[in-house]
C-alpha cells in the first residue's frame, strides 16, 4: 500500500455500510488517526479488523499540534488512515487542517468515501437537491443561532444542519420565525433501526416532538423560500433594466436561467422592446 493519508468514511448506524475498499484499507494502514480510540476499536472488532494497530488520536483541539506528527509518519513511509467516529471525516469533523498541510507539503491525499449524513438526509427528505447549502451544527447561543438563520433565510437553496434531539423543539421555534411557511424537515437515526424523515412547517414538527420525544441523531434541513410563479415576474421590466448595459443575448439568457423561463418567449419579448425602441 503506498504511503499518503487516506481519508476513510464509516457507516453511519448501519454497519454493512462500510465499503469493501474502506475494509482493504483499514486493513492495510500502518496506523489509524481517529477522534476516539474507544469508538474506533470497537467498530474494528465489529468489522473483524485487526483492533491491535496503532491507534492516535486526532481530535478538533489537537488538530493543530497533531497534524505535523502525522505527516511526519506519512514521510517516514507510513500509511496513514484517517476516521471519525462515524461517517465522512471532515464534515462536522476533524481532519480539515491534516488535509491541508498534506496538500501544502505534497504529501498524498486518498478518499476513500463513503456514508455522509448530509446527503443521506437530503436523499431521503424529497427537498430539492440540485442546490444546498450545508451549514454544519447549529450554535447552541441564541443569539448566534438568530444571526445564522438571519444570515441564510433569503439563499436560494435548501439548508441543512445538523442538530441534536435535545435542542431540536428550541431550533424549530427560531426557524419558526425566519423560514415562515417553508417546508422543514427532520432526517432522523439515519441508516439504524428507527430511521425517518418527517416533513412539514416548523409549528407542526414542534407539534409532533411535543407528542413524540425527540430521540436519536438529526439532521435538520429547510425547503428553498418559494420562488415568485412565471406569472408573477415582470420579464418586461426585468428586460428593460437588464438592455440597458447588456447585449440583448446575454440579457435573456440571465433572465430566463434566474426565473427559469423559456428563453425562446424571453427572446422575442426582448426583439420586440428593442424594435419598438428603433
Ligand atoms: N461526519 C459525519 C458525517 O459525515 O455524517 C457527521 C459527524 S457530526 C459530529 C454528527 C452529527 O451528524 C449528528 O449530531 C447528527 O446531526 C448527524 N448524524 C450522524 N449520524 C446520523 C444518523 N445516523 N442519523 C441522523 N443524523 C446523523
């Protein structure tokens, strides 16, 4: 196996989800960087790997000072696997800085993906998925967590968290206020026994976690704001502005692509205003 960093995803709940090619490369690293050596023993003897490895820890507060330590096995021939305690390393966990002082100092850098919650959760919650915007935990002080949703309530995308069962019923009362009438939902214990996605406005999740204590592991996503219908946008004032330092062509193809309209309709309006124009 050649020496370099191999960043490993692991299974999420469902422990037939670790891939073959993670399994040969656990196998075969020379040593095992991980969030906690506990966790990932265990998951070693569950999947029937040798659990007597080196192990070293590599935790967000030892990031830093850990990094070059392992680099320096890496150039010393080592192959160096990185994990977390589930799922992909380096979303919401560690590994970020590792990654970067390899590509700094040209020492390989291996994916070997593999489960995410992130896209597991936009994958089961019927949200759009051709644009998300991935916003990592959400900070526990009120005022940080105001500020965030206040940051992203306007992007045109869906937002994805990830949020814990204890704090959720608080989190939906504060999107409450800054995702008004979006569809929200909840991806929860993803890939394990009790996995489910439940989708509806901010009051009724808080409804139903009122009558059903929150559990488990969440992810918590939020449906893009409602774009304004064809019907609603004014192609004509939109051109008007837009022919005023664009050339015809360029202006039609923005406008049509932003409100996703038939480019063809924009195109004669916009020969049309120019004739008129003339
Ligand atoms: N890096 C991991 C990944 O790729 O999925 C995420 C690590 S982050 C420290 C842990 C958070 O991910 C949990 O608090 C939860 O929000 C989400 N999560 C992890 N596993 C999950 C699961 N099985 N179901 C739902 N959410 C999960």
């Amino acid at each position: 196996m050649n020496n370099g960093l191999y960043v490993v995803a692991t299974p999420i709940g469902n422990l037939d989800d670790i891939s073959k090619r993670a399994l040969e490369v656990l196998t075969q690293a020379d040593v095992i960087a991980c969030e906690d050596t506990r966790v990932t023993r265990k998951l070693f003897a569950l999947l029937s790997l040798d659990a007597n490895k080196p192990f070293i820890t590599y935790q967000d507060h030892n990031e830093e000072q850990q990094a070059q330590k392992l680099i320096d096995l890496i150039n010393e021939g080592k192959a160096l696997a990185l994990v977390s305690d589930a799922g992909s390393p380096l979303i919401s966990d560690p590994g970020y800085k590792l990654v970067r002082k390899c590509r700094e100092q040209g020492v390989k850098v291996w994916t070997v993906p593999g489960c995410c919650a992130v896209i597991s959760a936009l994958q089961l919650s019927g949200l759009p998925t051709n644009r998300f915007m991935f916003a990592g935990f959400i900070p526990n002080k009120e005022k940080a967590r105001e500020d965030l949703f206040k940051e992203l309530c306007s992007l045109n995308s869906t937002l994805v968290f990830y949020e814990t069962a204890q704090r959720i019923v608080k989190t939906l009362g504060v999107a409450q206020k800054y995702f008004q009438n979006r569809e929200i939902a909840v991806a929860r214990e993803i890939t394990k026994l009790y996995e489910e996605c439940l989708n509806g406005t901010a009051e009724e999740l808080i409804q139903h976690f009122e009558n059903n204590q929150p559990k488990g592991e969440m992810v918590l996503m939020v449906a893009p704001p409602n774009e304004p219908s064809a019907s609603e946008i004014d192609v004509e004032t939109l051109l008007k502005e837009k022919l005023k330092n664009m050339t015809l062509k360029s202006a039609v193809k923005e406008i049509a692509d932003t409100y996703h309209l038939n480019k063809n309709n924009v195109y004669e309006l916009a020969l049309k205003l120019k004739n008129d124009q003339l």
